[in-house]
C-alpha cells in the first residue's frame, strides 16, 4: 500500500523485494528525531520544534524517562500508517 510518497528503487534479498518508500522512512526519521526534545510537555502535545508542522497524525501514548540511566521512551501510535511502536533515546 502506498503512502503518498514517492519511490525509489526497488532492493530484492532472497528472492524477495523491497521498495524504498521515501515519505515512509522521513516520517520514521522525524519520530525518532522527536525523542531527543527535552521539553516533554511540547513532546506530548506534539507541538515540539522537531515535530511541529512536520509529521502529523502522531499520537505519543506515554513517556518514560529514567533520570538514573539517562534514558527516554516514546510510545506512539500512528493514525495514517497504523503504526504502533516505541522509540528510546539512550
């Protein structure tokens, strides 16, 4: 299924063949860029600088940030590519 985004090429492994979907990979790439915001309320609300007029249709679930192991986790769920799924930034 296409997510209106253009295509590049096309990549087979085992008889099997992948198509670089390049709307796909920057949606992906601006989430994850996301959880390195420090504002956690902007994070939230998803109105952070990184994520602001960008991505859209993201909804973060809950954050979780462990102060004693430096770590923070995103759990998302994404309307349009029904994605559900968790980032953390070490």
């Amino acid at each position: 299924a296409s997510h209106g985004g253009r295509r590049g090429p096309s990549f087979n492994s085992n008889n099997r063949t992948f198509v670089f979907n390049y709307t796909l990979a920057k949606t992906i790439v601006e989430y994850a860029s996301a959880v390195y915001m420090t504002d956690l309320t902007a994070l939230y609300t998803w109105t952070c600088s990184r994520c602001n007029d960008l991505t859209k249709g993201f909804e973060i679930r809950c954050i979780i940030v462990d102060i004693q192991n430096c770590l923070q986790v995103c759990m998302l769920h994404c309307y349009y590519l029904n994605l559900h799924g968790k980032v953390c930034s070490p």
